[in-house]
C-alpha cells in the first residue's frame, strides 16, 4: 500500500504550535474507513517532519526518549490518507489505513478497548492478535 | 438531552495516570452518531470528576488555568455518551451527543476543519455558526 503522502514536504507554512507540550503536540490517529478511534500518540518536530517525509506515522516516544515509527518493529505501520489540524495549531487528527490485525500493543484493534460500565473499564471487545508472537512478550 | 452519566462515581476503582503530563491527560471528543473527531481537550483530576459527576465533558483549560466546562457559556454543551480509556489509563476517547451547531470557538462542527494539501493547511468545509453572536468576538 502505498503512502498518500511522501517526500519532502517544507513545514514551514503549515506551522503547528510544539510549545504548549514541552515540544510535543498530541496526534489522534483515526481509522479513515471505519472513523474509529485507534490510538493517540505524541509527535515532536522531527516526528511530525518524519511522517511527512515518509507517509508513516511516526511519533515520539515519550517512554523510550525516542523517535518511534509505528510498527517499525510489529509490521502494523500506519499509511497516512489525510491531515487535520486544531483550530488552535497544537493537535492533529490523521486519518489512516491501519496495516495489520491491531494497533494496540496489547493484541486489540484499537487502544482504546476498555469502555467504562458502572464505575469500572470493562473490556468491551476480543483481542485481535497474540501479542507475544508479533513482540515476543505476553504484555 | 439526559447525560448518560450523572451523580457520584468512585473514581479509585478506574484508575487514570496523570503523571505523564504535569496532571493532566488529552480526551479526544467523537460525535456518538457521525464518530467524527470534534475536538481534543485536556483534562485534571478534577475535570475529570467533574465529567462524571455532571454527565457534561469538562476540561481543564491550559491558556485560563482552570475548570472549563465545554459549552457552558455557548450553550455548546458534550453531553456524555460513551466514555473508553487506552491501554496505558493515559488517555480518554469520549462519544457525545453534541448540543448546538458547532464545538469550535471560530465557528465550525468541528475543531479539525483544515486540511493537508498540497503542504498548506486548507479550510476544508464551511463555519455551521457565528462565533461573534455566540461568544461576542469576531473569533
């Protein structure tokens, strides 16, 4: 499949505010056929110019202190259709086809797999993969 | 229009992390019916309560440094619908039942009414409202 967007696009008249987080802006990564919500990840400068250079979407990891494009590793990447921006310039909304059975690292479709039911989250949906064949770990 | 959630919920038994980002936590807004994305707020300990406890999203609003419940002097209220958290507690994805014709302060449905193309950002759809009559500023 092959990303909508790739090559070197210039950012600089498409600005984005990365001050209010510490240099990050939250993406919000949207299944662009069934519009589900499937994960949300932050992107610093470089990870916003990565994913436009490549048509991937690629973040930056705050846990590891890294660049991460998702699914370097699991082979579930995430080709970009279309780019929103905020009102505000600080949020983006990415419309995308999501490679793979799940974006979860947990084996779910979506990360967002956990509905809250009379004071509790309740898993509200099967796993779509084993996660510990696609990272080597049952988490 | 009922919220679905209302009244005195225990919070200690669906834990959030507010660690990552100085206390507070992004909830992506989705309209329950169209699932389009309407906008993405941040939330504190407190606004997250006080989501539950009156049914209406409320965020904690990072430019005035305090308690904003969405729509409360619009009329624009998110009445809550659904509400899921990722699989870190980090993050919030809340369906609503959006009151009024838009939930962006210039005017349109949603926040997210630019597009990428062709590297600029484009206005992709038309305002569903006047900001000035509604908020009393030309913004």
């Amino acid at each position: 499949m092959t990303p909508a967007l790739c090559g070197h696009i210039e950012t600089n008249i498409m600005p984005l505010d990365f001050n209010k987080l510490d240099g990050l802006i939250p993406a919000v990564v949207q299944d662009a056929t069934s519009q589900r919500v499937l994960m949300v990840g932050f992107m610093n400068e470089v990870a916003w110019q990565k994913t436009l250079e490549t048509g991937f979407v690629t973040f930056f990891s705050r846990t590891r202190n890294k660049l991460w494009m998702k699914g370097e590793s699991s082979g579930h990447k995430l080709v970009v259709r279309e780019i929103s921006t905020d009102c505000d310039d600080d949020t983006l909304l990415i419309q995308v086809d999501a490679l793979g059975p799940g974006v979860c690292h947990a084996g779910y479709q979506s990360c967002f797999y956990r509905k809250l039911e009379n004071g509790q989250w309740i898993e509200s949906e099967k796993p779509t993969y084993d996660p510990s064949t696609t990272y080597g770990t049952t988490k």
